[in-house]
C-alpha cells in the first residue's frame, strides 16, 4: 500500500533469478568477490561527498524515529552504497598490496522522490547487484569500466535479446560526484522512448580524496601516499520492465527463452467424449514423458494436465505468460511421433520429428532461433526508429514520429538544456489538442548517450544541433525522449 512499491511474483523473479547467475559467473570470472554492507548511512558520512549527496538529495530517505523515540542523528536508507562503504575501504586500503579491493553486493535500496512511478522502470525500492572497485592506476580502473559495461550488453543481448547500445553519458548526466559514467541505452520501439538500462562509473580520486582513501605508493621516494582510482557499477531489476516492453505484444507477455521461467509447456489435445480412460492416462503419460525427457536435458519443461480447463484455455494461459514453445500432444503425434510446437514470439506453428535420439537438441536448437529471432527483430525495429539529424528543423518532427534521433552536437550544457525545452514545447504545438499531464515523462528529448560507435561522418563537419547555435559540433549524440 506504499505508492511507488511493487511486489516481484515468482514468474517475474524466476527471470531475476537467471539474470543473477548469468552475471555473477561473469562477476566472478572477473575475480570480483561478493560481500555486504548494511542499507543504513549517517547523515555525516552521506554528506561528505558534496555533489553526490546534491545529487541523490531529494531521493533520500530518512528514518527520524525508533519507536516513540525521536532519532538524534537521523538515519538514510542507502540510494547507493558509495558513501556506506568507502569509510571502509580507507580502513582497509593502507599499502600498493591491498589493491585492487574489487567487492560486489546484491542488494536492494531505496530512491524515494520521483512523479512517476513504474513497474520495474522507476519504483521506490528495487533490487540490483553494485560493484565498487578501487585500483593503483587509472588506466586499470577504466579498463575494468568498459570490462562491466560489455556484461551488462551481454545481460541484455545475449540473455533477454534486447540490443542495446553502449556509450558515454554526458557531463548533465554522468553519475553525481563521479569522472565519468558509461551507459548501455534500450529502446522502446512502440513507445519511441529510450530506456536506461545499466550504468558503469569511472569515480576518478574523487571519494578517495573525501573518505581518506590512500595507500603507499613504492614508486615515490618522498614518503607521501597515492589516491586510488575508484569505479563502481550497477544493474538492477529494471531488465524485466525493459525486456517486457520491447518483446511484448497485445496477447501478453512474450519471453526470451534464457530468462522464462518455463521454456516449453506440453499441453495434451485431441481428448473427446468416446476416449477411454485407458486412452486418456496412456496420453498424460507420454505427456510426463516428454516432461521428463526435456527436463533430464536442461530444458525447463512443464507438462499442463489440468483437466478443469480446456485446452483452448490452457493455450491463451501460457500464450498470455509468454512461454516461448507450447507443444500440443495428442493420440495422432503419438502415434506418428511428430511433435506440434507453436512459437510464441510469433505465433507461428510447426511440426518435427520426435525422436528420442535428438531431441533435446531439437528443442535447444528451436529456443536458439527464437532467442536470435527476438533480437533481431528488436533491433530492425530500433534501426527502423532511428534517425540522423544535421538540421534542427527536422529534431522534433522525428522525435513525434517515436524516433531516437543521432544529431551533432557541441558539447554544451547550455544546448543540451535547451534541445529539451524546445523540443519539449515544439513537440506540445505540433500535437493536436495536446493536453499536459504533469505527471508523465518529459516530452522533451535528452541526451541518451555519446555512442562509442560513432557515424564515419565525422561530427565536427556540421554544427551543434541546437536552434541557433554556430559552434562546430564534437560528437554524435543519440536523442530521444527516456523513461
């Protein structure tokens, strides 16, 4: 009864569940190693790091009191765990052995002011694994930055095929008190909206130098220490809202398969009123034989036998949950040993041989193509909503038509300012009977990320994208409206 606060069901936490596996072996792998810290900040140490603490001040949340009992000194619940842990770190950080110190925790926190809430998108509590680094140098730090960024592209391709693309966030937009913030950025093809989906941060010495952080350094011969290089990372629970938007349909939902909590479901058919009950079970049986076949290879399988529902029913049930492969038995697949799949993604039937033998391959191999099909769909229908700018008479137009928008741009925070407002108010004039709600997003357009994978066409050819503005642009932005 909290607004802003949602309850995570087993269907949709089963797919957080996955995503953890995925990324803590690819955490681990890195040689980071888990650990926790409590989900409680003195108002002194949260206030140490001024512009961090300017940054996530009006999301802050604060317990006054104990009981009857008033606190004090009042006590946050983390937005993020910088300020909790790096009194820590300059504990255990005192010589050039101590590092790297490369910690991760799973954890959730708390963000509480915001307009908008939405499932997964934007909620008051959420979950999300954070890691926090500190190493001797800053090309290691920055290394290992782009190192996370990769796996969390990883998460959203290889596991829930939603194509993504990696950047550089903008000065207004980089992490409060932070070097520099790389992003990887969805997109919402029916919305036209982009989405964050995951960030890694380059801190530079900044926390070190407000928590005390230092080490030893052997390569100076006057005594003095060294501020480690920091960097801290994070993905949370807002996969799920993203993957469920991009993939899903006016059925229901519509699962990549790494992620679905049931991969394929067996619903038995073809039973009428002159099947005997011979004939029934030995059917429910090849139903839990195929189950158990599928399951025995890895596969999350279920066989749905309930008899008080129809099998029309059953279908719509599952087509609804998004479960990538219904099989339909019946005594004639049986018998011929065919199995008939329909592919949820889109709703496309066919027939293949059942055969002990290659089975589960045949099953695995069907789950790949519609993992690849999934994705690139997604992505033609990214490419297809994404549009170059060089002028600005064509900005807000494109940004009605639900389209991201790459545009030159000069570096200014002054213009990325004003692209937002002027786009936001164009964009009211160009609709038709357009009637604010104050509650929504922005209908302006923001700076998404500076992609590291910028146009042959070099930027400095055209000038910033901004209405008015003569100075020659530095780079390629993508644009868009954003949740």
């Amino acid at each position: 009864d909290v607004s802003g606060c949602y309850i995570i069901r087993p269907w949709a936490f089963q797919i957080w569940e996955e995503i953890k596996a995925f990324l803590a072996k690819k955490i681990r792998v890195m040689g980071v190693e888990d650990c926790y810290f409590p989900m409680f900040v003195t108002q002194s140490v949260l206030n140490k790091e001024k512009d961090h603490v300017e940054g996530f001040a009006p999301e802050v949340a604060w317990i006054t009191k104990a009981g009857d009992a008033e606190l004090a000194n009042p006590i946050a619940l983390r937005p993020t765990s910088e300020t909790v842990m790096y009194p820590y770190f300059a504990k255990w950080i005192r010589s050039h052995r101590d590092l790297p110190l490369r910690l991760n925790q799973w954890c959730n926190v708390v963000r509480w002011e915001f307009s908008h809430p939405t499932p997964f998108i934007r909620t008051r509590e959420f979950l999300w694994q954070e890691g926090h680094c500190a190493w001797a140098t800053f090309d290691e730090c920055e290394k290992e930055v782009r190192v996370v960024l990769n796996h969390y592209a990883s998460v959203y391709e290889d596991l829930l095929a939603v194509p993504v693309v990696q950047g550089l966030k903008t000065e207004k937009e980089r992490f409060a008190g932070g070097h520099s913030t790389t992003t990887v950025e969805t997109f919402i093809a029916a919305v036209g909206r982009g989405c964050q989906g995951a960030t890694s941060h380059n801190l530079g010495q900044n926390f070190g130098k407000m928590f005390d952080i230092s080490f030893e350094d052997p390569s100076k011969s006057d005594g003095s220490k060294t501020i480690p290089f920091q960097n801290s990372w994070g993905l949370t629970t807002r996969t799920i809202g993203v993957m469920t938007m991009v993939h899903g349909d006016n059925v229901g939902l519509v699962l990549p398969p790494r992620v679905a909590n049931v991969q394929v479901v067996i619903v038995p058919v073809g039973i009428t009123s002159t099947t005997t009950p011979e004939g029934r079970q030995e059917l429910f049986d090849a139903c839990n034989a195929l189950q158990d076949a599928l399951q025995a290879g890895d596969i999350r399988a279920k066989a749905d036998l309930r008899d008080n529902y129809s099998p029309a029913w059953r279908f719509n049930h599952w087509e609804l949950k998004g479960v990538p492969i219904r099989i339909e038995l019946g005594p004639k697949e049986v018998t011929s040993k065919k199995l008939m799949l329909c592919i949820r993604h889109n709703m496309e039937r066919k027939s293949i041989e059942w055969a002990d033998a290659t089975l589960v391959t045949d099953i695995k191999s069907e789950l790949d193509g519609i993992h690849d099909a999934m994705l690139t769909k997604a992505r033609t229908a990214r490419a297809d909503q994404t549009k170059t700018i060089v002028d600005w008479t064509g900005f807000t137009p494109a940004l009605n038509e639900k389209c991201l928008i790459l545009a030159p741009w000069c570096g200014s925070m002054a213009c990325e300012d004003r692209i937002k407002v002027d786009s936001a108010d164009e964009s009211k004039a160009l609709i038709e009977g357009f009637e604010e709600d104050v509650k929504a997003p922005s209908m302006g357009a923001k700076s998404l990320c500076i992609p590291y994978a910028q146009p042959n066409e070099p930027a400095e050819s055209h000038n910033c994208i901004r209405n008015g503005c003569t100075e020659k642009a530095q780079s390629w932005v993508l644009w868009g409206r954003s949740y």
